[in-house]
C-alpha cells in the first residue's frame, strides 16, 4: 500500500459533510498507516525494529524438536542443540528450501531431513554429507541465523545487520529483591501498534476495566486520575494521580521503544501508604507479522507486590496469564458482558486504521508515542542508530512505581493543584534517583519519598510518621 493511497483516504474521510444518518460518507473505511505497522523484511518499521534486542519465545518452549516461528515477517526456526546452545534459523534449508522444522537436532546443530546439511546455531554450514568430500559448498555459503540471548526465561534476539548489534539492556525491573519473574506469552490476531499503546492509553482502566468490566480492579481504578505525559527520545512515561479520600497515589508508566514496558500494581487500592512498589508486569509486545502480534513478558510474583495472594502463579505460562480479558479463550458471552483489553484491542481490526480515529486530549501519550516511533523509524532510514544502552552500565533506571500519601485535602484549596504539586514532587525524587544504581537508588528514593512527609510544601506533620510508611521490594 502506498503512503500516497493512505494519506488521500484519510484526507478525503476529514472533509466529507458531518451530520447525523451520514454513515454513507464514512463507509470507506481508510486503510492502516503502513509506515508504522508494517514491519516485513525492507519496510521501513522492519528496518527500525531490526535495531532492538527483544524476546520472542519462552525458553520452556524449545524442547527437544525444533520449533517453527513468524517473527517480523520472517519464517525462522528456533532449537537448543545437544550441547546447550540455541539457534534461531531461516526455515527453509539453504540446499532446496526444505523447512528445517523437520530437521534432526545434534550435539552442535540441526541437520536438515531432505539431504542431511547440518547448521551450527549461528548458521555456519558444518555438513554437506551428500558433496563429495573435496566439495567447497559449506565454505562458500552461510544459513540465514540471528543471536540468541538467553535471559531469566525468555529468549531474545536481534535481528538486525550483525555488525550493529546493540548491548543486550538490563532495566532495573528485571532485578528487584524479592521478585520472582514467572514468564508468560500471549497471542493478538492483530498488528503490534494497537497492542503496544496500550501503556501509554491510561484512561482505558478507568471505563474498560473498571466502569464497563468491573470484574478485577478495585473501585479506585473508576476514579478518573490526573494524566500527565512526559516525552522523551529513548522512553515515555506518564503519570496517573488518583485522589481517594485523604490520600494520594501516584503511579507512573512506562514505555522504552518500541514496545517494552512495565505495568505496576494490579491490585492497588491506595488505602495505605507506601513509596516506591515497582512492577507487577514487565512485558514487550512483538510483531509476529503484520497482522499478528504477541505479549512476551514476566509477572511478577513475591511479597508486597501481592499481598493478598490474589495473584495464581499457575495460570501464567503459555497463552494464558491470571488476570482477565487478556485471551480469546472465554465465551463469546463473556467476551460481550465483560470485555478485556483483548476485546478492545483485537478489535479494531487486523490492522487499525489511524485516519478513522478521532484522538482527544486523554490520547496525548499515543500521539507522542506514534510521534516518536516515526522519528526513530525515519532516523533509521536515515542510516543512524536508535540511542543505545551503555555497555558499561549494568542497570538501566527505569520509573515505573506506585506511591500512596495521606495527603488530606484543604477545604477551600484547590486539590488539583495540591495534587500536581504532590506528583511533582514524587517524579522529582525518582529522578534524581537516575544517578544512582542498585539498593543505593532504592534506598535514596524511598528515603527521599518518605521525607516528603516533612516537607514544608505539603504540611502533612503528624499524619504519618515517615518510618511507618512501608517500602517497595
Ligand atoms: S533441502 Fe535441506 S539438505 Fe537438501
Ligand atoms: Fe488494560
């Protein structure tokens, strides 16, 4: 599709006359924004995902035979050798195309079935048994492969031209005392954007799951929180503030393009003070093709994140995870009376048509993310690099947190204001946290988040001693 077809429907659709029983003016419904959705081998999204390491399968997954995947476009084939080491092959054998899914795994390769060519997990021809031994063939081709990084259960790669490879980046939610990381992956019959943005769409929480589905989140969820996004050239984040009763919750989310982000509390019902709980979920959503897509992520489980035990450890694995509306796997009744982020996002369509949207203010943190998503598609077309992590830095800080205060309100003051100054004052401190690494960032976050209790800005001696206010782990 050209951009020339996409851009005059969208044109065309914004000038037609508005008006009610007027659906005959709307009925061509304008086609997806390929720059953006596409992600094939040479398209221009393919291009810039094709700069990121990213996970694309569960290691519990490879078993013993090889396994046929789709990832951006491409047919590929994963497996784990004899000895250990995990390949992820072009399917189709560089003899006669035969599909190496059907191939034989060995100690240091997979071996095709047609003729018996043997590839090492990095694609190097290691056997042509049916050449005659003075044959040259396996020196002169090489298989299609792509590295593999594994990493607390999932496996990443890069897919990428082999001499840019980035560092593999740590964020500091893959680490945190106490947390137990519980792979899982979830399939979407839809492109990837529509799952992504998810994160940076934050008043879906308050009507989908709350309002609409009240069937998980606690009535604090319904309240309509204050949003406000932050832009930025490597990551977004938003922030959420909640008034309920005499305190304050501020949670922040997150993206790091192109898609990883982090969720935090599920069950948050900001009735006790804390600072700084950290994620629940730690997740990237990846394109199969363009019409398909995946969740690959951690949930988090452990102590303080879960304090009530709501959380089932065994219902989060393949194609399922332990909380609602997140798979196809319900009845169509279901589906109706209590729709999910599933519903919502598959929805829209195998591709969503940007151009029959109609955005308003609360879509704010799309429209950067999409902003920013071109800018990097454009740079890589360009022939730069997208920003990458330091190889030096063993920890990437990343925002995602929960915070309640008891902050009463003023009678007569304006509580949006004490709110914002209360927001401000919380992403202040996680900030500053930036120049700091491991248990000396917690410590100087929390630290800093209790000691707003003191601060003159807020009055709030002698609701709350700072030392009481429990931590995250
Ligand atoms: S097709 Fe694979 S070895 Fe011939
Ligand atoms: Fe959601």
């Amino acid at each position: 599709m050209s951009k020339h077809s996409y851009q005059s429907v969208a044109a065309a659709r914004r000038n037609v006359p508005h008006g009610p029983n007027h659906g005959y003016y709307l009925a061509q419904r304008p086609p997806e924004d390929p720059e953006l959705t596409h992600v094939g081998p040479g398209t221009a999204c393919g291009e810039y995902w094709r700069r990121f390491w990213f996970p694309f399968e569960m290691t519990e997954e490879v078993g013993d035979l090889p396994r046929r995947m789709r990832i951006l476009g491409e047919d590929l084939v994963v497996f784990r050798s004899r000895d250990g080491d995990y390949g992820l092959l072009h399917l189709h054998c560089s003899h006669r195309n035969s599909s190496l899914e059907f191939g034989i795994v060995e100690n240091d390769g997979l071996r095709c079935c047609y003729h018996g060519w043997k590839y090492a997990p990095n694609g190097k021809v290691l056997e042509t048994p049916g050449e005659p031994a003075t044959s040259k063939i396996k020196d002169r081709i090489c298989h299609g492969a792509y590295p593999v990084h594994e990493y607390k259960g999932l496996l990443f790669t890069y897919m990428g031209p082999p001499d840019t490879v980035p560092p593999f980046p740590v964020y500091d939610t893959f680490d945190l005392p106490g947390h137990e990381l519980v792979p899982y992956r979830i399939s979407y019959p839809c492109n990837w954007l529509q799952v992504a943005e998810n994160t940076m769409d934050p008043i879906h929480t308050v009507y989908l799951h709350t309002r609409v589905s009240n069937v998980q989140f606690e009535p604090t969820w319904g309240v309509t929180p204050m949003i406000e996004f932050h832009d930025g050239d490597q990551h977004l984040y938003s922030t959420l503030t909640y008034r309920w009763g005499d305190n304050i919750w501020v949670r922040t989310q997150q993206t790091v393009f192109p898609s990883f982000s982090g969720v935090g509390a599920f069950w948050e019902d900001a009735t006790k003070e804390k600072v700084f709980f950290r994620s629940s979920i730690t997740k990237w959503t990846v394109p199969i093709d363009d019409t398909h897509c995946m969740i690959i992520a951690w949930r988090h489980f452990g102590e303080g994140i879960d304090p009530d035990g709501r959380g089932k450890r065994d219902e989060v694995g393949v194609e399922t995870v332990d909380f609602e509306g997140q798979t196809e796997q319900r009845s169509h009744y279901e589906r109706q009376t209590t729709p999910g982020d599933y519903e919502a996002q598959v929805s829209q369509g195998a591709i969503s048509s940007h151009a029959s949207e109609n955005l308003g203010s609360t879509d704010k943190g799309l429209m950067m993310l999409r902003r920013r998503l071109r800018m990097g598609i454009r740079d890589v077309a360009d022939g730069k690099l997208p920003p990458r992590p330091d190889p030096d830095d063993a920890e990437i800080p990343l925002y995602i947190q929960d915070t309640v205060m008891t902050v009463p309100q003023t009678p007569g003051e304006d509580d949006e204001a004490l709110m914002k100054s209360v927001t401000d004052a919380v992403m202040e401190v996680v900030i500053a946290g930036d120049a700091l690494r491991g248990a000396a960032r917690q410590d100087f976050i929390e630290n800093g988040l209790r000691a707003l209790k003191n601060d003159p800005r807020f009055d709030l001696s002698g609701v709350t001693k700072p030392d009481d206010v429990p931590v995250g782990e």
